[in-house]
C-alpha cells in the first residue's frame, strides 16, 4: 500500500490537470479488479490443494507456495511491462503556470472556439 501514494503522485505529473480524475478512477478500478481476480486465484489454488487433518480439510504448504509463487510471476510480469514502457518526461509546468492558466484548454490557441473572431459570419457579432 506505500506504493499507491507514490502512483498518484506520477499520475498528477505525467498528466495535464484536466485528464488526473479520469486516471485516478481508471488506476481504482485497475486496482479492484486486480485484487477480486487475485483473490479468486489464490481461493482456487487453495482450495485444490488441501490436505486432511482429521475431520478439517485444510489448505497444504504446497498450496500456499504456488499461490505465493503466482502472485511473484504476476508482479515480475507487471514490472517487466513497465520496463517495457517509453519514458514520458513531465513538462515544464509549475503550479504558477497552472494557476496562471498556461495549461488551460481555452487558453491554448488550438482549442476549440479559440479563432471564433476568425471565422465569425460578415454581418454577425462573435458571442
């Protein structure tokens, strides 16, 4: 769980201010999902391997081990996709330029509206 601050964190500096909700709640529901399948693995893989102690069925070593060794394979997995991926340097932007409006759609001169003066109708007024 120390890791998740971390993760927000570069989530909020990789991304424009605009798009950090819609990756918060991507990266929860990521998070949830991975934890009800892992879960569901590990259940299965305990449940298959068992062994009788008296009258209790009971989850064997062997069991615990494999499940351990599952969730080991996925994290190496996880880790060598994220080796894989192209680095993305954070631009120059400060907070100053954030509160300025420097990273604000309607400020950037390719946003939509921002040449209504250009192609307003002869005879009409721009709103």
């Amino acid at each position: 769980m120390g890791m998740i601050p971390l993760g927000i964190s570069a989530l909020r500096d990789l991304l424009p201010q605009s798009e950090t909700a819609a990756a918060n709640s991507f990266n929860t529901l990521m998070r949830s999902i991975g934890t009800t399948v892992s879960a569901a693995v590990v259940g299965v893989v305990l449940s298959q391997m068992t062994i009788q102690l008296g009258e209790h069925t009971l989850p064997s070593e062997a069991g615990f081990r494999t499940g351990m060794l599952a969730g080991c394979s996925a994290a190496l997995v996880a880790a060598a996709i994220t080796l894989a991926l192209p680095i993305r340097k954070a631009g120059p932007s400060t907070d100053q330029d954030v509160l300025a409006g420097a990273d604000s759609p309607a400020t950037s001169p390719n946003a939509p509206g921002a040449h209504a003066q250009e192609h307003a109708v002869p005879g009409r007024h721009a709103r």
